[in-house]
C-alpha cells in the first residue's frame, strides 16, 4: 500500500513539474494585461481601447487554458512514458470542455497511464509491435480516456466542483477564516507539489464561480515562505551560511512574482523545522486574507498581482504579517551559522 501511494504521488509530481512554467507564464500574463487595463467603475477593466493589452491577456489565457491538458499528459507520462502523453492530454482536454477542470485532469492522466499499461499488455502480432507505441496505443488509449470522461466520469466531477463552489459561497464568516488557514497549510506544504497545486487550481476554479476570496487567500499565502525565510536571512545574517543567504536573495526574488519553490532549498535542508514554520505563516497571511475580504481577479499569486487584488492594504498586510511570523519564528529556532563555510 505504501509503495502505491508512493508510486502515485510520484505520478502527481510528474504533471506538476511539468505545468509550473504554463501557470507561471499564464498567471503572469493575464495579471499584467488587468494589471494595465484601463477600469471601467463597476465592469472591471476595458480592453477595447488596449489593443496590445488584450493580445497579452489572450496570451496568458492561452497558456493557461493548457494547464489542465499538459497536467494530465504529464501523469500519464509519468506512469506510461511517451505513449501516455497523447491519450493524457486528450483526457485534460476533455476534462476542461466539460467543465472537471483540474480534478478532472488528474483522474483523466490516472486513467491515460493505466489505459496504456494495460494495453501494452495484449498479446499482439509481431509485425504490429513497431507501430503499437507511436499509433495504435494512442488512438485506443484516447478513445477508452476521451470517451469515460466526456460520457461517464466528467459530469460527475462538473458537479462535485460545483458543489464545492456553493459551500463556500454559502460558508459563514468564520468558517471562511478556517478555510483560509486549512489553504495557506496547503500552499506551503509542499510548495509546488500536489497538495500546493490542489488548494491553487481550487482558487482558479473560484475566479470562474465569481468568488475572488479563496484566490485572494492563496495568493497571499503562495508568496510567504520564499519571502519569509529571505527575510530570516537578513534579519539575522549570523545564523545563516553564506550560501544559505544567497538563497535567501532568490527566494526574496521569486516571492516577489509568486513562485513558492523558492523556499524549497531551505525546506530541503532542513525540512522538520521550515515546513512546519512556512505553513503557520501562510496559513495566518491566508486567514488574514479571508478576515479582510481580499479578493484576487488573477489566477497568480505574490506581490506582482498586486494591482488586480481587492483591499490592496488588507493584503500587504497579510502578507506582511506571515512573512515577518515566517522570519521571527525561523530565526528563532536556528544558532549562528559556523564560521567555516567552505575549504
């Protein structure tokens, strides 16, 4: 049982390292585009008069609108190899016609891989094996993902969203405070990996609903952790080692524009004390978010989205608040650095 959840999650990290630059460039892209758009009072902003603006914005949402799709193709990848990747990305796409979104890329790449594993395992003719990997694995296998999602499995998961997006639109206030503590957790756990990815593409998928809070929380905790242990670094330069501080400084930068593996180098050193301390901060900055009605219109994080959050001032200071909580408590549990750093 250990060995397959192992084996899954291993499958899950194959899609995300994959998908992280199409987040980054689309997130980015989009944020930029609204970021600049001039604001119609009470519409949001205007591109008929931004020509250029409205090329970036399709830009970023055409790299986006291949998330779903490169994440499925990536975990069949990562179960199947080369022969998984077709039928995934089938899948991913069809799970984002229908409206599964995420989760249902995850369990149309599930199925793309275990499609081909089980196929590669008919007997066949000899003079069919050269052509089985490159044509007949990927046409069967994308039938048999295609069809289950858009007939079988792809409504169900349409509605569990939705359901999930009437909860929360109907969730009391403190009960959207809890909710922002257990997301701010999530994006710092792993940074990057599956469970960060679950809490962000949940907040993507609220920006479609019109509720703008849970992708406030997230991006206001996605950018704690690199900033918070960059800060640490500063503030008490002594209890670091110098190549500890220069990982600092790219922390501080990828914070900056949301990328929270910036904190993994310090995670990875020393993970007992940086997981633990990275996911209180986030979750305090998330629930701050959440108490203050934050709201974000891009699906992005950091600071860099700054001019398309809303109550600007509530989110600077959950931020803030995290990542100083990050910083103080990190700082707190470490003793100067040797002095000897190198040979």
């Amino acid at each position: 049982m250990r060995q397959a959840l192992l084996r899954l999650k291993q499958y899950l990290l194959s899609g995300v390292s994959h998908v992280i630059p199409f987040v980054a460039c689309g997130g980015i892209l989009i944020a930029l585009a609204i970021a600049l758009a001039p604001m119609k009072p009470g519409l949001g902003p205007d591109f008929s008069q931004a020509p250029h603006l409205k090329l970036l914005l399709d830009i970023g949402s055409a790299a986006f609108a291949l998330v779903v799709p490169v994440l499925a193709g990536y975990i069949a990848y990562g179960m199947a190899d080369r022969p998984g990747l077709v039928p995934g990305m089938v899948g991913g796409f069809v799970a984002n016609t229908v409206g599964a979104g995420f989760l249902g890329g995850i369990v149309a790449g599930l199925l793309a891989g275990w499609a081909v594993l089980l196929i590669r395992k008919l007997p066949v003719p000899r003079m069919l094996r050269p052509i089985m990997p490159i044509l007949v694995i990927p046409v069967l296998a994308s039938l048999v993902v295609g069809g289950l999602m858009y007939t079988l499995l792809g409504g169900p998961i349409k509605d569990l969203m939705a359901f999930l997006a009437h909860g929360l639109a109907t969730l009391g206030h403190g009960n959207q405070v809890l909710l922002g503590l257990v997301l701010g957790a999530m994006i710092a756990f792993d940074m990057g990996g599956p469970v960060n990815k679950a809490a962000f593409f949940f907040g993507v998928a609220m920006i479609k609903e019109g509720n703008l809070a849970v992708m406030g929380a997230c991006a206001a905790a996605i950018c704690i952790p690199p900033l918070g242990l960059g800060l640490a670094t500063l503030l008490a330069p002594s209890r670091w080692t110098d190549q500890e501080r220069e990982s600092g400084l790219a922390a501080l930068a990828m914070g900056c524009i949301g990328i929270t593996e910036g904190a993994i180098p310090f995670a990875a050193a020393d993970p007992l004390r940086v997981i633990p301390t990275i996911m209180g901060g986030s979750a305090v900055g998330a629930a701050l978010a959440m108490l203050g009605g934050v709201g974000d219109h891009a699906p992005h994080g950091g600071l860099i989205v700054l001019p398309v959050v809303d109550h600007r001032l509530w989110y600077l200071l959950s931020i803030a608040t995290g990542v100083l909580a990050v910083a103080v408590a990190m700082n707190l549990q470490r003793r100067r650095a040797p002095r000897k750093e190198s040979a």
